[in-house]
C-alpha cells in the first residue's frame, strides 16, 4: 500500500467534491470459476483500492462526508479461518494502514445506509460492473436491481474520475514497475519469435515473467499471427517464416497500476519490403502522436492527425488516393484504422471503464462522433498534465471489412481496392507506448522497448 497519509488526502478531496451525503464503495468479492471454493484469481475494485488500499474481499467504505468520517466493514477472522489461510492481521490495523480509524463488522453497512436514506442523505455510489454488487446495492438501498443504474450518483462519477486522471509521482512510481515486466514480457517475446515456435508457448512464457514477480497480467494477453483480429486471444497458432506477430500484451504492478504495450515482429526476424513499408507507416504515426502529446489538446485531435499520417502514408504506397485530409474527414482511413489512438491507463488497462467510457474520455466539450472509426474513440477531451496515455495507432487489412466496403462502393475515391487485394493475408500491424501528460508535454514510460524496423529486427533475429 502506499503511505496512509495518500489515502487520507484522497478522502478528503472527495468529500470537498461530494459536499453532502454518504459515499459508499463496495469492494469485490471473491468469484467462482466453476464452485465457490475454486475462485478466479481475486482483483479488488480499482476505485475501493484508490481510495482504502485494502486487496482483500468481502470489505466496503463508506464515507460520512457532513461528519467528516470514515468507516471500513469487514469481518475478522475466525479459527476456521486461520486452520485453512493462516493468520490474518485484524481489520482494525489494515484499516489504519489505510488512515481509517473506525472499523465495523460487514453486517453494520445495511444500518448505516438505512439511517442516512432515513436522514433524506443521499448515498452516492458508482456504477456496479459485477452482478452480486450490483444486487447488494439494490439490498442496501431497497431497490429493484433494475432501478440500480437509475441511481448511480454522477456527481461521485466526477468527483472520481477528476481524481484518478491525474496521477501523483507515487502512481507513476507503480506504473514504471509495471513498464519494466511489460518489458521482460516483449524482449522475451521478440527473441522467442521463431518459424515453429506456437503462439501459446510464447503466452506462457511472458504469463510465467509476471507470475514470477508476485503480479498479474492488466488484461488477457493478444499474442497472434492474426493482428487483423484487433482483440485475438486465440493462441494455437505455429508462427511461419513471412508472419507478422502482433504482441499486445502488460502487467500489473503489486498495487496493479497497469502496463499496456503492442510491438510487432517479423516471424524470423526480417521484415519483407511489404510488412516494412506498413510497418514504418505505423511507427510514424505513433511517434508523431507521442510527441503532439501536451497538456490541453484534445486527443482526438491526436486521433484525426494520426490518422492523417497514416491516409498519407497509404496514398505515398498506392493504397489509398486522393487528398489524406479529406479522406479522414470522410473516415475513408477507418478501412485499415478502425479504432481509436487510445485510452487512459492506471489502475485499470482502459482506466475507469467500469464507471463509463462517456465520463472519462468525453465532456461537455468533446462529444462522442458516429462515425465508423471515429465513434471507437474511447478519449477524445482535452488532455492534463497527470494523466496517463496510450498511445497505439495501427494498419490492419481485414478481409471481411474489404469485401463489405468494395461491394458498397464506399469511398472509391480514396481506396484503391484492387491494389489491396495482395495485402488481404497480411494482418495487421500495431504500435503502443505509455504516455505521461507533464506540465510542458509528455514522457514515454519505462525503458525503451525496441521498436524501430533496426532494434526490433536484431533481436527478432538472436
Ligand atoms: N490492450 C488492449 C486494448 O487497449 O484494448
Ligand atoms: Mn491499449
């Protein structure tokens, strides 16, 4: 856990936010893979970790904002308990690592909202993402379970979103040791990246690199031959000379700050003329997009010059024609770049997703677009100094996509689909750092990773 003096000032700039009412935050519990006492590995709510720390199920926090008090429910263990886990410190002194004070047996929390509901307080919480919260919170404040999402508290979305974008050096601290497995994971990777070699073995040995520091992987890891497939978690596949392997892939630090990286290689170790020309389109992008990265620019206006970059850099190769500028604006790019530049990351991969993807890359300024491509934009507002990026532009050749278009005849003035036709088996390619917003611009998190067509071929290559 970090120092408790963090947790506390924490608390208290939520309660100047919230102003009135009670907060409440419940923690996750334990979930079954196939019977209850064969759970999934457990991850505690990122929110209930941001604000009490505490990595365990079964506790929640509430936060007495009028008395300025705060409480975490739990219970201690019990001699069963210890025979099959062992001692447990006393919640009493997990809560002080936390700087709460006041601790009170699991079972208080339903008396505590009744009062308050009985006051006219209102009790603030956030969106429920697992069922049994869910229907917990519809128990505690005598709801339907379907009324739940009617009563989810913006202004706690707010407060909690304005908090956990901008990140304190001690955060950072926790994602740079995220950034160094996510490191060990590539580089291991890259040299792995062999004719004969299977997908999965390469997935276990990165998994292995994380189990090995006492963390766990930020996301299901996509390791695939098939980049095309944007989110491919298939792994069965033997890498032949002449693929493209497409590893994205990252960790969770001990306090599970987050790490989300994407290199591609080339199976073997030489890119053909072909992957290269892609590849250089790509890594072009990204590092254009990183250095645009400054404090109050909206991130789609990132997005859209990206894009620009890579309509351009598809014209220069005879994929694409006609004016890169208007080809964007039409959203002619989305063929080959249909999602977003990327997203916010820290305590989660897509950090706060749970909460809702509106609130945190959107505002009353920037509002969502339907267009094909650009609607995916999961951030699209102004940027701050504090937050944490990714940025992961790609070129992706997805046959489905081709035919659909080319029997459309959509944009026939900006593609050259006949041209595309030797690039259907090519799959995809994509590019993705960490990035930090500081006062004046931007830092790249963690140790370099190869990554220009030189580095990631010599390594590739050993
Ligand atoms: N790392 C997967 C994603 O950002 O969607
Ligand atoms: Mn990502």
């Amino acid at each position: 856990m970090f120092d408790s003096k963090i947790y506390i000032q924490r608390r208290k700039r939520l309660k100047e936010s919230i102003q009135s009412g009670l907060i409440l935050f419940l923690g996750n519990e334990e979930s079954p893979m196939n019977y209850p006492q064969n759970p999934y590995h457990f991850r505690q709510d990122s929110s209930f970790l941001y604000f009490f720390g505490l990595d365990s199920p079964l506790l929640a926090g509430v936060i007495n904002v009028e008395e300025d008090k705060d409480i975490v429910f739990g219970d201690d263990v019990d001699i069963e308990d210890i025979i099959w886990m062992g001692f447990q410190p006393s919640l009493k002194d997990r809560a002080l690592e936390a700087g709460v004070e006041e601790t009170e047996p699991s079972n208080k929390v339903e008396e505590i909202v009744k009062v308050a509901i009985q006051q006219g307080k209102k009790v603030h919480f956030l969106p429920p993402y697992r069922s049994e919260v869910k229907l917990k919170i519809a128990q505690l404040l005598g709801l339907d379970p379907d009324t739940v999402k009617d009563n989810i508290s913006k202004d706690l979305i707010k407060a909690v979103v304005e908090q956990r974008s901008i990140k304190i050096d001690e955060e950072i601290e926790e994602m740079e040791r995220a950034q160094s497995i996510a490191y060990e994971m590539h580089t291991t990777a890259m040299r792995m990246a062999k004719p004969g070699v299977y997908e999965r073995e390469i997935v276990g040995k990165m998994e292995g690199i994380v189990l090995s520091y006492g963390c766990n992987i930020s996301f299901p890891t996509i390791l695939t031959i098939n980049g095309q497939i944007l989110h491919n978690h298939y792994h069965g596949n033997m890498l032949e000379e002449g693929r493209l392997l497409v590893n994205d892939s990252g960790a969770e630090s001990e306090l599970h700050y987050a790490s989300d990286i994407t290199r591609t290689v080339p199976v073997g170790g030489k890119f053909t003329q072909k992957q290269k020309e892609i590849y250089e389109i790509v890594l072009h992008a990204q590092e254009r997009a990183i250095q645009a990265i400054k404090p109050n620019i909206k991130y789609r206006d990132v997005h859209l010059q990206t894009a620009k970059i890579i309509a351009s850099g598809l014209k220069d190769i005879g994929l694409m024609k006609g004016d890169a500028e208007e080809a964007v604006k039409a959203g002619a790019h989305a063929l080959f770049f249909p999602h977003g530049l990327g997203h916010q990351i820290g305590l989660d991969v897509h950090d706060m997703e749970d909460i809702g993807e509106d609130h945190v890359g959107y505002d009353d300024k920037t509002k969502r677009s339907d267009q094909f491509g650009l609607a995916y934009l999961r951030m699209a507002r102004e940027l701050h100094p504090g937050f944490v990026m990714t940025a992961e532009p790609g070129i992706y050749f997805i046959p489905a996509l081709i035919d659909k278009w080319k029997d459309e005849g959509k944009f026939t003035d900006f593609i050259n689909y006949e041209q595309l036709e030797e690039y259907r088996d090519f799959g995809g390619i994509r590019i993705e750092d960490n990035i930090l917003v500081t006062e004046t611009g931007y830092r790249v998190l963690g140790k370099p990773i190869p990554k220009s067509v030189e580095e990631v071929e010599e390594i590739t290559a050993k």
